[in-house]
C-alpha cells in the first residue's frame, strides 16, 4: 500500500488556512497518496466530522468506478475527498448526481462550454471527460455511517499529459477555457457547492428539473453494460433521470429504472 506523504501548503495556503477560507472543520493536505478516498475513511473510522477535506497533489492508485484507475499526476489537477454524514438514507442514492451537479456549475465559471453530466457520475466538456464522482459509503449493521466522497478534476492537462489510451476521450478545463484556471479557486468553488448543495443536507426532490440541460445521455441510445465483464444487461433510449437518481430507459419491452451499470453511447 502506498505511503500517504503529508504536505505543508497546497496552492501556497496551509491546512488551516485552507479550513478558514472554505468554512470545513478541517483539511488534511498530503504531496502523495494511493487514493484520497482511503484517507477519507481512514479519517472516518477516526470519528472526523462531516466536512473534512483531503486533498492530494497526486494519488498513486486513485480510482473510479468499478475500480478503474484514474490518473492522477502531480500538480495538474484536482484531486479531492470530502467526508459526509448525511442526516437522511434518503439523501444516499441521488447522492453522485447531486454531487456531479454541484461540481460542474463550479468549474463552469473557468469554462467557455457547458459542463454535462453523463450518469451516473461522470463530467463532460464537448463529449471528452473532464472529471468523476466516487461515492463510497461505509455501512455497519444495515446503517449507514458516513460517505466518501471523491472528486477529480483535470485541470492544467495539456492533451500530451494523458495517457495515451485516454487522449482521444478526456479533456481538461484548461483545453476547454480560454481564461487562466487556478486550482486554488476552483477547490474553492467546487467545496463551496459541496457545503451549499450536499453537507448541509441533499435535496431529494426535483432531481429531474435540476439536471436539465446537463443530461447529455437524454434521447441517446445507449447500452447498459455489466462493469466487471462488459456483458450488455440492456439497451434502449435515455429518457432523463429519476427522482432517485436511476437513469430511465424506453426500449421495445416499455420503461426500465436503471440503478447500476456502465453506459456506453451507441447512436
């Protein structure tokens, strides 16, 4: 398991500083880490309160769904978890929309395109991925004890920073801005979002509406893939996202709740 490397400043500011200005209980900043998710329930376990922040200038072994990794190079992104005890197990399953949604209006104050969300946890900036949402909660005897909640954001990426195998699919708020981004105000934002929208307590209501314009699977057609396989489970048309969090699907057998599963975009 990687070391986690403690870091001094981040964006020339300290931890407290960083917690002053943001308005958290607390920020834990670190040069080096395998995920920034892993010391969020490490602080968790600890009894860290909700609102606690880890922030990573780069992460060893960082993640997205179904365990895939993510990259996450030195000095160029945002690489961030944030601690959360929800107040109602109601606020659990849109809990990733409702992040993603708080995120993208952040960074779309450095962007000249729309920011979409493409269910169930991902950021787009003219069809190419921008960034993920990793919700991961940790559960004890049927209860619900806390959520991780993991963010990365490419910021400074030139397109020779991906990997080679993510270059024709990812992109960066600095490819798609015609301002400097600093990451020091897009955490700002990006946390300022969390604290409005999620910490204080997630809405449940009105998803569908909230989403809007930001749905860029909404009329596609798409197949629903098992992410441990890539064996299709369904296929059909998206149809919007429920009040929930599950994305709808209309194919020939009528309306289908999709709660799981990795979407692939075929027409």
């Amino acid at each position: 398991m990687p070391v986690a490397i403690r870091l001094e400043r981040w964006e020339g500011c300290t931890a407290e500083e960083l917690s002053r200005a943001w308005g958290v209980p607390g920020v834990r900043l670190f040069a080096s880490v395998g995920s920034t998710n892993d010391v969020a329930r490490r602080l968790g376990e600890a009894g860290a309160p909700s609102g606690t922040v880890v922030i990573a200038e780069e992460q060893l072994t960082g993640r997205g769904r179904a365990g895939r990794s993510w990259s996450s190079p030195p000095g160029l992104g945002l690489w961030l978890s944030v601690l959360h005890r929800p107040h109602s197990p109601d606020e659990i399953a849109p809990l990733p929309l409702r992040v993603a949604l708080a995120t993208a209006a952040a960074i779309e104050h450095g962007c000249d395109q729309t920011v979409g969300v493409k269910w169930p946890n991902d950021l787009l900036i003219g069809g190419r991925k921008v960034g993920g949402i990793l919700c991961e909660g940790a559960w004890e005897t049927g209860e619900l004890r806390y959520v991780v909640i993991g963010i990365g954001l490419n910021l400074l990426h030139s397109w020779e920073d991906f990997p080679p195998e993510i270059r024709g699919t990812a992109t960066s708020l600095r490819q798609a801005s015609s301002q400097a981004i600093s990451r020091f105000e897009t955490a700002s934002r990006v946390i300022e979002g969390l604290r409005r929208e999620v910490l204080g307590g997630s809405r449940t209501e009105g998803l569908p509406r909230d989403l809007g314009g930001r749905d860029v699977l909404r009329s596609r057609r798409v197949e629903v893939l098992e992410p441990e396989t890539g064996r299709v489970l369904a296929q059909g048309i998206a149809d919007g996202i429920g009040p929930d969090g599950a994305l709808l699907l209309w194919n020939a057998s009528g309306s289908t709740e999709v709660r799981s599963g990795t979407i692939r975009v075929i027409g």
